[in-house]
C-alpha cells in the first residue's frame, strides 16, 4: 500500500508520499516513491507515485530517458518539456509505453496493471500546476475548489483535508495538514509507513525549498502525532453529551 | 453506500447507522438499516445491515418469520434463540438460505451477493455481546481489544474510533464518538446520509435505554458536527510550525 498527497495552495505546492511497500503481507519494504526532477530556477518537478512498484519505477525510467516521440523523432523526457501540461502528457505516454511492454505479461501471470501518479510542479515562467494521472495515461488537473489530489490509500487522511485546506492555507500550514493526513493513515493501515518524503515548492520561482526526508522517532513529526491525538481526545471530550438516554421515539 | 458501527463498551452497547440506500448515483432513497428485536427485560437484540437491500431485507424477514432447522423440526428465529451466540448462527443461517434462493439469479443477472450485518444485544442472564456477520454467514466477534466493529463505508470514520474507543470509554460517550464517527463519513461519501439511527442498551437488563432517529437539522447533532469541525482546525493551528523548511538534505 501507498499514501501520497499533493496540496496545491496559493503559496506553492507540497507533495507529502510514505515509503512503505509490500508484496503480500509478509514482505515488507521501504522504497522512495517521491521523486524530485529539477534544474533550480527553471524548473522543478516533483512525482508521486503509488500501484505495482516495478510499472511505477519502470514509468520514472521512461521519463528520465526519455520516449521517443514517432511523429517528431525526438526523446521526450519531463526535462525537456516546454510546459507541465505537456509534461503530464509525457508521464503518461511512459505509463502507456510501459504497459505496452509488460502489461500482456502482466495479465499472463495475472497482476493487474496498477499504477498513478501525482505530478505537479513549475517552469519559470508558467504556472505552478499538480496532476494526478491514472493508469490509461490520462489525468485531472487540481483546482482551486479541491486544492489537493490523493493517490493510494486515500479515505483515512480524507476527513482532515477536506475540513482544513483551502486555497489560502499558507504553505508550511498546507504541509502541517498534509503531515496529520499522513499520520492518520498510518494509525489506520500498516501497509503505509515511515519514513514519509516531503517536497514543498514555492509558487514563482522554480526552486524546490524543502526536500527532506521525516525518519522514525524525529522529533517534530513525534510531537505532532502527540498533539494531534491529545487535541482530538480533548475535541471530542469538550462536545456535550448526547440527550438522548431514554428516547424510545421510533415510528 | 451504507454506514454502520456497533461499540461495546463495559457499560453496553451502541448501535448507529445511516439510512441512505443508493441504485447508482441517480436513484437516492431512504431505508431503515437498523433494527431492533425485543422482549424488554427478557432479551434485546439489535441488527445493522450493509449491502443489497433486496438481500438485507430478506435475511430480516427470514429471522423474524423463523427458519425451518432440518435436524430439529424447529422454526429458528432469532426471538426463540437461547443465546445470542446462536442467534448470530441464525443469521448467518439466514443469509445462507436467501443466498440459496436468490445467489444463482442475482449471478445470471452479473448482481455480485453483497450482505454483512452487525449484529448485538443481551439476553437476560448471559453476556452481552456484538458479531459482524458477512454474506457467507460466518462471523467475527467483538472483543476488549477493539471495542468496535464497522460495516459498509467504514474508512472515514475508523481514526476517530481506532484514538477514542477503549473498552471503559462510558456509554454515552462511545454514542458520541460514534456520531462523530458517522459525522465524518457523511462529510466525505454522499452515499451515506441521514437521518441517523441509534440504538443504545445498558449491559445487564436486556432493555433499550435508547431508540431514537435524528433527523437532518436535529440541534444537538447540528451543534456537534459545528464543535467538531471547529475544534478540527483549532487543534492543527495549535500544532507548531513544521521546522523543515530549507531542508534539502536527501540521501
């Protein structure tokens, strides 16, 4: 199992993954899903990625290489991409080409073709922008309305997005909530777990203003899990106590 | 979509479950979902339902009609049981015999047999007790270690329950967590709306303490979804600051 999620703010994007991979549930790994393509000040670009590992790292090879592109005979890679609409046809024109590969051996052995992705970033120049794109290569766009996109075990770290992070939630705010939606996802499924990549980029300059990665025990993350929980167990012991001992109304 | 959660605390059990049925997303309706069975002081027994209605309501009126037991000559309901053990073998009977009736139709027509059930209550004398019985009518039992059980849409509302439920949590407090709990599906999956059933029974004299249906703008659930989603973003703006920014330390 995977979690990723990219929130999209006015201030910049933050794209949060888990490194947890497993093969049934008796072998278990740790494998960096987040992968980071950048030429500071030009442009950087930031991938998520969650299904079967070997499409999804088959699929990042492509776009690091390159695919060439029948048409105009040139090997189209995410660096070379003029613009992140392109570069998201790109991540999914390698999922294609990969599943052309290996997706009939795939169905021989009876693997699904699993995979997605969420891909966003900046070019000077143009716009910030956060794609998800699913395993036929085709995607959505993140938007104002719903500034953040999931891949992976998404409903767990669903509540506290859709109640917290709206548009103008300042950027280091958006990666404190993206940081609870991950914690509560690892509290409820095993299959995702530390250490969690963080990428957060600013809005307008092409650089990537924090790449790290949250390990076991550090302490701020610590803190949080602690805060969150003793805040949640003080929310819901500050709600009055249901009234209604004793109804029997029932039509 | 259905939601349902059963908790069984050491002063009783709550039953809670939404009532919204959908065929596709185009047809909307409401059923009840939560049913009681009583003889107050002599037995009360609460059944919740998930899946297809067609199939859910027949297992219903197999338990309360009675099954004929081969063996015994005996019509089996669940009001003659004599231990809530073997009324949980009842329903499980039950769902097998709609399954014998209507699976080979259901399958002609590519209708996949979808049923689970929690099902709990107390016969005057015995324990109390709460079951999850799934569409092949064998089941789980709850137990001190996870003092809950979930069916339908049961991912949204699991953090709250995994941080707040233990086993000495009171009672009117486990029906609170659980309304949060309900609260936070319906925020996030249309497919489970209200009204709201609850049913609540003191452990240790097989008698209702509560049976009621909140309906849509009932005040005190009103109020608490309002606590809860402002508690919410008070308790991540009490969070600090996450420290990482500038951090571009990755292996």
């Amino acid at each position: 199992m995977t979690y990723c999620c990219g929130i999209l703010v006015r201030d910049g994007l933050v794209m949060i993954a888990d490194t947890r991979t497993n093969a049934g549930l008796d072998n278990i790994s740790t494998f960096r899903k987040l992968h980071v393509f950048q030429k500071p000040g030009e442009r950087v670009m930031i991938l998520a990625s969650a299904g079967n590992l070997s499409i999804t790292q088959s699929v990042i090879g492509f776009l690091q290489e390159g695919v060439l592109n029948p048409e105009t005979g040139e090997s189209e890679s995410i660096m070379n991409a003029p613009s992140m609409f392109q570069a998201a046809q790109r991540v999914g024109r390698a999922i294609r080409e990969v599943r052309r590969i290996y997706g009939p051996g795939l169905e021989e052995d009876g693997v699904k073709f699993e995979a997605s992705f969420l891909f966003g970033g900046q070019i000077k120049g143009r716009s910030l922008r956060l794609f998800m794109v699913y395993a036929a290569g085709n995607y959505i766009e993140c938007t104002v309305d719903t500034p953040y996109l999931q891949i992976g075990e998404h409903k767990y770290g669903k509540p506290i997005l859709d109640r917290a992070i709206k548009f103008d939630t300042p950027l280091n705010d958006a990666l404190k909530i993206g940081l609870v939606s991950m914690d509560s996802t690892m509290r409820s499924n095993l299959g995702v777990g530390m250490p969690i990549d963080i990428a957060v980029t600013p809005r307008g300059d092409a650089i990537l203003q924090t790449h790290y990665r949250i390990e076991p025990g550090e302490p701020y993350f610590h803190d949080l899990r602690e805060r969150w929980s003793a805040a949640l167990r003080k929310a819901h012991m500050d709600i009055p106590p249901p009234p209604y001992s004793g109804s029997n109304v029932v039509k």
